[in-house]
C-alpha cells in the first residue's frame, strides 16, 4: 500500500527526530521551485498530484507568496490540510481554503512565553530609551553627545494591552514584575480568572489612557491598521508603542510622522508592514529599538512549534484531521 | 543670629527641584564653583572653610577626583557629612572618612527598582541572542544569518550578592520561569530569599546557566570573577554585570566570549569606563549600555531627594537615614531610621 504524500514548503530546523518519524506514515516531497511563479507551474505539471497534507513555514511565502485564492486553487484536489508552523496565519486566506475544502492549522500557545519574552524587552529598550546609546557605545562614543535622552521606569506605568490572547495574558505577568499596571481591550471581556484582575477598557479609553500601548492581536481584514493617524492622535502624548504581532496591524509611515512629531516617544518593534523592508523613517530614528522578527526565534521554542505542527500533520495522516485548527475552522 | 548650615553641591540637583527649595529654607546650599581639584584643596581652607555637609553624585569625582585620605584630610574641620546620591561608593574612602568623624550617606534604596530592570533588560538580550539581531536589521539585512537564541524557561539564574537590588532580579525572573540560586557573604533567612536556593561561591559557577553580577566592588570583590572562575561555568553561559565593572576581569571575559565559552554578556558596567575593552566592543553577542543603570527621571529624582533629605537631617541634628554598612558595623555610630 502506498504512503500518503505530504509537501513540504520550508525548512524543518530543529525536530529532525520528529520529522523523520513522518517517513514511516508518509512519504514526503519538496517544491524545486525557487519563486511563486515556478511554484504555479509547478503545481500544474502536477508534482504535487496525490499530496495530501503540506507542512509551510513563515518563510517559504518567499517561494510560494501568499496562498491565496490564486494559488489554492492551483493545489491539486487531493490536499485537504495545511499544517501552519507559526502562531499568526494571516498569510493564509483560510476562507479560501474553507470554499476549496482545506483545513488549516496553526501553533497557538507554544509561541507565548518567547513572544511575551520578546515583548517585555522591547518595553523596557523604549521606555528606557536604551537605543540611542547601544548605537552611540558602538560608535566609540560610550554614551553620546549629546548625552541620551532620559528614559522612564515601568513602576507605576499603565501598560494597555490590545488583543488579550494568549501572548497578551503572559505578557501582563510580566509587566506586573516590573510594578505595571495592566489594562486591556479584547474583542470581547474575559473572565476575572483569564484576565487575571486586569481592567477591561473600550479601545478608545485604551488610547487615551495607557503610558505604554501593546500590540498582540492577530493580523485580519478588520485588524489591519487599525492603528494610524487617528489613533496616535488619541493617544498620551509621548506614549511608547511596543508591536510583536504583525507589522501591517499599524500603519507603519503614520507611526514615523508620529514619531517626529514627539507624539509618540519611543517604540520596539519585532515586527514591519512588509518584512524584510522597514521604513526608513524608522532606521533614520536611533531612539526606536527594532528587532528582525526573533519573536520565537529561540532553539527551545522552534523546536517545540516544529513538533507541534509536525503532530498536527500526523493527526491529519492517521486521524483523518488536524489537532489543532485554526479559530475560523473550529466548528466545521 | 545663627547662620544656616551650609551644604557644598558639588554638582546641581536637575530634577528634585521643589525638594531642593524646601532645603533652601533651612539650611545654605549653594554649588560648587572650584574649577579642579587643586583648587577646591584651596577653597575648602577659603570660602568653603565651614560648610557642614558634601552633596555628591557619581560625576562629582570627574573634577574633584577620588574622595581618597589626601582629598578627606584636606576636608575643613566643620565637614561632618559626605551625602552621596549613588548606591556605589567605592570611590569614597569610608575608613578615612570614619577616622575624621565624617558620616556618608549613600543612596541604596531608588536605584534598586531601576537597576534590577535593567538587569533584565540585558539577560533577555543576551540569553535570546538579539544584539546581533538589532545591529543586523540596522545594517540592511534584516534576518540573515541570525542564530536561535534560548528561552529562560527552565533555565537556572545564578545571583551573586543578594542585597536589594538581586532580590529584586530574582523576583522579575520569576514570571520568566527562571530558577534562581544565589551566593551571598551571609546566608539570608527565608522570607528575604523568597524561595532562591543558598549555594557556595563553587556552585553557583557551575549549576548557573545565567550569573547577574550584585556585588558591591570592594578590595574583596575586585576581579572576584576572572580566568579561573570563567572556567568553572557551564559551557554557553550568560553573564550579566550591573554592578561595577571591576568585579569581573574584562580581559578574562573577553577572551572566553571570543571563545564561545560564554555565550552572550550583557553589560551595564566596564573596568575602566569610558573605555571598554576593544575586542569586547567588537563582539556582536556582547550587548552593551554605557552605564544607564538609574538614568530615568523617576530614579534620579528619588536619589537626589534621598541624598539631599541626609544632608538636611545630618545639618539639622536628626539621625541619618542610610548611613553606608561599613559606619554602621561600628560600635556607637548611628544606627538607621528603618
């Protein structure tokens, strides 16, 4: 009897162990396609014929692009699950993969405490301000002149959080170590016991109010720069911003113009509207701490999302489905 | 009619202001306007020949040099405290300052929060390997080529000197999941070691995979971690250094950095500051701050308020608030308010 097909879009870095267990219930192929372009004719000569479940990783959008209506509907009719090795899946249109019979799964919790990690440093590199003199001390000029700015302690700070997930939750333990205070706005309020004593505010008295704002919603149609212009109006003047969500959830040349006009003091970003690219505006600025996407770039923590996506194309061979599906497939 | 208690700034307050006015009504402070050493030697015989109390702070000693014998001996008569603003004083000589009589005040407590901060602020950086990451993206190359990190998940934080500001680290690496043993000249009783394991000097070495350095820099502690001790830690380990730069052999450092035995350094502090080591500074897993421990206008407000509250006490016979450890192991002096 022949092994199911699996596809494999990307590199498995860690969980070789794992992966090589999937050569005993399947038999794995890759793309020779170096570009979308190659990748659709790929698709249509039929390589990929019989394959039934596809293992991607953030990265190989770099080959195949976005897989979007254009391309599903170029995957051959026999793939039935897309097994997401990433937290965020916004570069999947899982809609589209609804219509064409897809099931799609993520990597939801493993990422939380590297993200929040992640997340914490950058509140601390902006509110401190630690930027400009990291640069300067490179420089050969120990601290810089003209001298740093001074940066602003945590205790006491309101730290607002915008999308009370996962990432969110881990991240207020955190904050509270260093005597903020957290408040949060969510699609919906949370139990007392989820949200850990955290206050529940309207998105507009997020703005208004928080010290430090924190970005950990997922990238959608309705969350797409659902921070701009209007929104660093509303807020504190001199709030620090801290993203390690996605990068197109702010409007990435608002927060520069933001930025110069002191509006908001300092930023950390992880994450850029169109990584690899960042704003110029951005780079000209030495008092912003900007980090390449290593939200969960640690040994332990890929090494964990790779088994757990590995588990989930496991689940898809021998249980007819995936473990882990994404939020809007949930009920199908 | 008696004339106020006068306190010599020997550098300006910039953020406590209200503070510094309320001093202004019962005692004479006024700045110092000495241009060098030499000549405050000459002024503290001339028009500063019956101040009362020294307000200083870590930059105080870049005109004034070191508060060594020579500089205390040339202290007039009426001097009968030393109010630091800093919580490191081992560029004052407290023996010297004993034998005249002289009180110092140090100020232990506001840099205790800000410090323990930023102590974090460079384990994170460090363990998750990032200061490659920063200066790659700012070179143009976003992402390539960066390594992996490690998450401090289940990761063991060795402490060395648990006084204030370590308790404080240990408590912030609690919700990161860190295990954190500690080696202290004393052992501390329970409540104050919250939970942290007591371990000897030895074992602290070898079980830690991440060492924060919280130790006062004294003859005792000078280079206390060097070659040999570098060699006892486990392979990949993380060092972290708010303290003083002179506690670790930078050069020893270095060198087993560029070796890939230590993995990462995150540094707040060097030996010879401003200078840092070159082949250091040359390294991109060594994530580097020119000594910003307490550079927030919070903290610096509370260590100036705290200093200047000394010298108000000290002018105006109150007791003193936190007179450094080494005046109160004395038998007679001052013990502290709390």
């Amino acid at each position: 009897m022949t092994k199911p097909l699996v596809l494999l879009l990307g590199e498995i870095e860690h969980a070789h162990e794992e992966w090589a267990s999937i050569s005993e219930i399947a038999d794995i192929i890759e793309p020779k396609a170096r570009s979308r372009e190659e990748f659709i004719k790929e698709c249509k000569s039929g390589a990929f014929d019989n394959v039934v479940a596809t293992y991607r990783t953030f990265q190989s959008v770099a080959i195949t692009g976005l897989i979007d209506e254009e391309l599903i509907a170029l995957l051959p009719r026999s793939l039935k699950f897309i097994a997401h090795n990433g937290a965020g899946y916004d570069q999947i249109d899982v809609h589209a993969c609804t219509a064409h019979g897809i099931r799609v799964s993520n990597v939801p919790t493993a990422v939380d405490d590297a993200t929040a990690d992640t997340n914490m440093f950058l509140i601390l590199g902006a509110l401190r301000g630690f930027n400009t003199s990291m640069i300067a001390l490179r420089n050969g000029h120990w601290k810089g002149s003209p001298p740093p700015p001074l940066g602003h302690d945590p205790q006491g700070k309101v730290l607002g959080i915008l999308g009370m997930g996962g990432i969110g939750r881990n991240l207020k333990k955190k904050a509270e170590a260093f005597g903020m205070t957290v408040q949060y706005y969510n699609r919906s309020k949370l139990s007392e016991e989820l949200s850990g004593g955290a206050k529940y505010v309207g998105f507009d008295e997020l703005l208004k109010t928080s010290d430090v704002l924190s970005l950990n919603l997922p990238l959608n149609k309705q969350t797409r720069h659902i921070i701009s212009t209007k929104e660093f109006e509303q807020m504190k003047k001199g709030v620090v911003i801290v993203n390690t969500a996605r990068g197109a959830v702010m409007d990435e040349a608002a927060l520069v113009v933001a930025l110069e006009k002191g509006q908001v003091w300092s930023c950390g970003l992880d994450v850029f509207e169109e990584e690899p690219k960042v704003h110029a505006g951005l780079i000209a600025n030495p008092h912003v701490m900007l980090v390449p996407h290593m939200g969960t770039w640690t040994v332990e923590t890929q090494t964990k999302m790779e088994t757990w996506c590995i588990d989930n194309i496991r689940s898809a061979i021998e249980k007819g489905k995936l473990m882990s599906p994404v939020g809007e497939q949930k009920d199908i | 009619m008696i004339s106020k208690p006068r306190i010599l700034f020997l550098n300006p307050v910039r953020h406590a202001h209200p503070v510094y006015k309320n001093l202004s009504s019962v005692t004479q402070p006024e700045l110092l306007s000495s241009k060098s050493r030499a000549e405050l030697f000459q002024d503290f015989k001339g028009k500063y020949n019956n101040i009362t109390a020294i307000y200083s702070t870590s930059s105080s000693y870049a005109l004034a040099g070191k508060f060594d014998k020579e500089l205390i001996q040339h202290l007039p008569p009426s001097l009968k405290f030393i109010c630091h603003n800093g919580a490191g004083y081992d560029n004052i000589d407290i023996e010297a300052c004993t034998a005249r009589g002289i009180k110092v005040t140090n100020a232990p407590d506001p840099v205790t929060d800000a410090t323990a901060d930023l102590a974090i602020f460079l384990l994170l950086g460090a363990l998750r390997q990032l200061n490659p990451a920063i200066f790659s993206l700012r070179n143009g190359n976003f992402k390539t080529g960066i390594d992996f990190g490690h998450d401090p998940q289940g990761k063991t934080l060795g402490v060395l000197g648990m006084g204030r500001i370590g308790r404080a680290v240990k408590r912030r690496a609690e919700p990161f999941g860190m295990k954190t043993i500690y080696h202290n000249r004393n052992k501390l009783n329970e409540d104050d070691a919250a939970g942290a394991e007591y371990v000897s000097f030895g074992r602290l070495l070898g079980e830690s995979d991440i060492i924060s350095v919280h130790v006062p820099l004294n003859s005792r502690t000078k280079h206390l971690i060097g070659e040999q001790e570098i060699q006892k830690m486990k392979d990949g380990v993380v060092i972290v250094n708010t303290a003083r730069g002179a506690v670790i052999d930078e050069a020893a450092m270095t060198a087993a950095l560029e070796a890939g035995k230590i993995a990462a350094v995150g540094l707040d502090v060097y030996e010879r500051e401003p200078e840092i080591n070159q082949i250091l500074a040359k390294n991109s897993r060594a994530l580097l701050i020119p000594h910003l421990g307490t550079h927030t206008t919070e903290t610096l407000a509370k260590m100036e308020t705290l200093a200047m509250e000394n010298a108000r006490r000290g002018c105006l016979g109150e007791s003193l608030l936190t007179v450094v450890a080494e005046q109160l192991e004395k038998a007679g002096a001052l013990t502290n308010e709390h």
